[in-house]
C-alpha cells in the first residue's frame, strides 16, 4: 500500500483493511471447518481428528478474540 509523501500509516492497521478482513475470514473459515471435523472425528470415533480440530478451533478463536478484545 503507498501512502502519499509525508501522510503516515494508520497505526491500527499497518499493513491496509483488506489484510486484516483476510486474516478475519481465514479465523472464521478454520473455525467452521474445525466444527465440522471435530464432528467427523466423533462421529467416525477418530481420536487425532477430534484433538486437530480441537486444536483449530481454539486457536482460531484466540487469534479472533486478541484481535477485538485487547
């Protein structure tokens, strides 16, 4: 992104909106696909995809929440 000659960058968003809508979707994206796999994973009573999708599914929702909670 180019910013006119002496116009400093929004210090909330560094790198433009469409990079943080981007990364907003691809947080939402690997939250619903990590529910549908965490209910393959019971559903198929597959213990690594169950603990995978877990693990998708807490770590979307941590980097959503640090990004409008703090």
């Amino acid at each position: 992104m180019r910013y006119r000659e002496g116009q400093e960058p929004d210090p909330h968003y560094p790198y433009g909106k469409s990079t943080h809508i981007a990364m907003d979707f691809s947080m939402v994206l690997g939250i619903v696909i990590g529910l549908v796999l965490l209910w393959i994973g019971i559903r198929g009573k597959i213990l690594w995809l169950k603990l995978w999708s877990i693990g998708l599914v807490v770590i979307a929702l941590y980097i959503l929440g640090r990004r409008y909670l703090f």
